[in-house]
C-alpha cells in the first residue's frame, strides 16, 4: 500500500520538483523532505503537510490517506450544487459509483478540461442530442 512518503515522491516526481526546492517552499531542510520519502513513519508537521498540499494543489487527505475527495461542484446551467460520488483514487484515477472510468472517458475529461466555458457548454448539449439520438455522428440533423 502507498504511503504518505511514495505519494509525496510521485508528486514531486511528476512535477520535476527538486528535494530541495520543496524544502524551501515549506520551510524544512532538504535532508528532511528525503526522510518524509524514504522512511514509512517519518511526517512533516500539520503546517508543513498543508503547505505541500497547496504546492501541489491536492488535498491533506489525498498526502495522508491516499484519497483525493472532490468537493460540491457548482452547476453552470441552472446554479445548483451538485453533491458529486467522485472521489479521486489514490492511484490517480476517479471512481464512480465503485466503478473506475475508462480510458476514453478519462480522455474525454482530459480534453473538456482545456475547453472554455461556451466550448465547454456546445460539448454538453452535443452528448445530450446524442444521447437522445437528435444526432448522428458526424453532428448533423437526422432526416425525418
């Protein structure tokens, strides 16, 4: 099972963080951030564990408990909460209703990502003309 020390070595990793460059940003000495990586029983303290979180936008649970919850999202259509069933996996990946996502769903998210809102709104009510079969693959109007 991953620990604390393996998730904060993959992050830094995957960001090309240097041992010393995150030292400096929550305040320890290099050796230190290499302790927190190498030994199962070695923690910064709750100060440092939120500054590492911020630096790399994760959340303290996902640093200590390997989970990445995913709080109440803002609906863009008509402004409700949704109270979101994601939660972010220790390995990276989102689960849903115990179910984790394919890799063309992943893709899909990956891509909708980098949309703006009204792209993000036409790719929205596209799927859903799709899914009521309004239209075709290639995006045109069935013929009647």
């Amino acid at each position: 099972m991953e620990g604390f020390g393996e998730r904060l070595r993959r992050l830094r990793k995957s960001r090309d963080v240097t041992q010393s460059a995150l030292a400096k940003h929550i305040g320890v000495v290099p050796s230190a951030v290499g302790k927190y990586e190498l030994y199962s029983n070695s923690y910064p303290s709750v100060e440092a564990v939120v500054k590492i979180a911020d630096y790399f936008d994760v959340s303290t649970d996902y640093l200590l408990r390997g989970i990445q919850t995913i709080p109440l999202v803002k609906n863009n259509i008509n402004g409700g909460i949704t109270n979101s069933s994601f939660v972010q996996a220790n390995n990276g990946g989102v689960i849903v209703n115990d179910k984790g996502l394919s890799p063309e769903v992943t893709e899909l998210v990956k891509i909708y990502e980098h949309l703006n809102g009204r792209d993000r709104l036409k790719l929205l009510n596209y799927a859903v003309d799709m899914e009521e079969g309004n239209k075709d693959n290639a995006g045109y109007q069935k013929e009647v």
